[in-house]
C-alpha cells in the first residue's frame, strides 16, 4: 500500500463508520434480526480510496450547515474520495430516512419527519457556493407523501435555476408508486436529465426491491419521454447479484424500448452483513462486454465498470449526451 493513502472497505460504510458503538436507533431495524450474510474476498479492482482530502472536508462542512444530506454518505458510495475531492456531490432531498427496505440499500430505513419547507432554498445556496456547474438531485423514497415528493424536486429545481442559471440539474427519482402525475410533474420542469434505476432485472425484485416493479419503474421512463422528448433519460442496474447475462441483455432491450439515453452498470457492493450477500463479483472483461452490447443497442452513452454508480462523473456524462446526440441528428 502507498505511504499516506488509506483506502476504504465499501464493506464498512462511511454512514456507519463514526457510528459503529453507541447510535440508536439502528439504520435499518428490519433486518437486524437476520443472519449475518458473509461477503466473498474482493478482488483488487474494488479498492477504493478514502475522502481524506481538505476539500471532502468542505464539502462535508457545508452539508452539516445547511442540514441537508448526500447520498455519497448515506449510501456509502465507494466514489465518494474521489468526487468529493472535485466537489461532486449527489444531494438527497426529502430527509435522510426512507420509507422502503430495499435489500441492497444502505440508506436509513423507518419513518420520516416532516418535510423542510426550506430545503429546495438551502440547496440552491450550497450549488451556489460550490460554483457547481452540473448538480444531481435524488431522494429517499417517501411512500407517505401525497405526491411521493415530487413538488419538493420541482421546487429544488426551480430554486437552483433561479440562483444558477447556468447550472445544469439531473434528477434521479424514486418510482413515485402510486402517486399519479408525480413523475409528469417533475418531468414538466424541465431537468436537464431524468434518471430512475431499475436497479435489477425483473426475476431478482422480489428479493432485492420488494416495495418496486420492474415494468412500472420502466413504464415511468417511458412516461418522462411521454412529457417531453427532448430530456435526456438515465437508467442504470447493479450486477453481481446472481442475474445472467442474458437477464441484463433484455433489460437493455427493454431500456431502449422506453427510449432511455444512458445506461449505467456497476457492481453491487454489500454494505453491512445484515444486506443481502454478493453472489459474485463480476470481472472488468464482462463490464467490457455490457459496454460493448448496450452501445450496439443504440444508447447515447453507457458507462459500465465496477466501479460505476448513477452519478459518478455526471457533468463530464452531461456533456458527452449532449455531443452524441448532436453528432447522430447531424
């Protein structure tokens, strides 16, 4: 190991790290009774270096004023040393508890408070104040809101187009189950870029997204095109989870059936032992291999490695969608 570098064990989630002997109550208290699931060795192409750096520290400084909250911590994110040293971050609207237990999630589990009133404000201070030029949005999910908390991303959207004009918003969105009009709603505000994950392919959701469907999640990028066709759509999957290759091929064809843009394909990390268990990790040739397919299948971008996640790079991402498209409408 190099003198000075420590790297992270996505095994030990930043979350949970100042956080391990004495906080109450559990992040997720739905599986605490289950059995330890032991994680396979992981192999060198998954160390990752940890957010050490002055400028991490600010952007976690600035988090902590204005109570607001990045899915790089609460997801554990493995990239998090590396965009946090950029200043990149991923903002989480709508609090920092949800309310699905999804199997792969870190994200805290339980009942929420309420909603901020101020927070699209707060938000739109901190882009402001990091110069950003490309944001992401996402949340948790908020299955006991009227709406499932799309006039919070409508409003954080609005409050950074005021503030930074020239800033480019990606929306990464909950399913919004059963919240008719939700995803029209944030569709017609026009983000840069509307992404959902469908996580999985469709015979894993019982067990890894229990509270999704598979065909609604698809249905809502369908819909995003639907309201306007001009936005860019993002859907992405996690691999090592015991689907087949075969699996992932029909999820792209359905992907593209629904017209999405970009394709992201990384692999699942398990962040605690209570998490459902990595069935494999999968190699950089086979990451090469999906790259290799989803660009025949006609997607404006794909990022595919094992190291991918939805907002890994997304303002350099923004940028190569919108040169791809010009380049195929020439």
């Amino acid at each position: 190991m190099p003198a000075g570098v420590v790297f992270l064990d996505p095994a030990a989630p930043l979350a949970d790290i100042h956080c391990m002997s004495d906080c109450a109550p559990p992040r997720h208290p739905e599986k605490a009774h289950r059995p330890d699931n032991p994680s396979p060795r992981k192999p060198s192409w998954i160390r990752v270096k940890a957010p050490t750096s002055a400028e991490a520290a600010e952007v976690r400084r600035l988090m902590r004023e204005k109570n607001l909250h990045t899915v790089c911590e609460e997801a554990a994110c493995p990239n998090i040393g590396e965009c946090w040293k950029h200043k990149h971050a991923t903002f989480m609207i709508l609090g920092d508890t949800c309310t699905r237990a999804c199997a792969f999630c870190n994200v805290k589990t339980g009942k929420p408070g309420g909603v901020d009133p101020a927070e699209p404000e707060h938000l739109a201070e901190s882009v402001a104040a990091m110069g950003l030029k490309h944001v992401v949005i996402t949340s948790v999910d908020r299955d006991d809101l009227a709406d499932g908390g799309a006039f919070q991303f409508v409003a954080s959207i609005q409050a950074i187009r005021a503030s930074s004009p020239e800033c480019t918003v990606e929306v990464l969105t909950p399913d919004f189950r059963d919240k008719a009009g939700a995803a029209e709603a944030v569709a017609r505000a026009r983000p840069d870029v509307f992404n959902h994950n469908l996580e999985t392919v469709p015979r894993l959701y019982p067990t890894i997204r229990p509270g999704a469907r598979y065909f609604e999640s698809l249905r809502l990028l369908q819909k995003v095109k639907e309201v306007d066709p001009s936005l860019f759509t993002k859907s992405g999957i996690m691999v090592g989870l015991g689907e087949t290759r075969a699996e992932v091929l029909q999820v792209m064809d359905d992907m593209r059936s629904a017209d999405v843009d970009f394709i992201t394909i990384g692999q699942y990390l398990q962040p605690t032992l209570k998490h459902v268990a990595i069935d494999r990790f999968v190699t950089p040739e086979e990451f090469e291999d999906y790259k290799a397919m989803a660009r025949a299948k006609g997607f404006l971008l794909v990022s595919a490695s094992p190291l991918t996640r939805s907002s890994h790079h997304a303002d350099r991402d923004f940028a190569e969608l919108k040169a791809e498209r010009e380049r195929r409408t020439r």
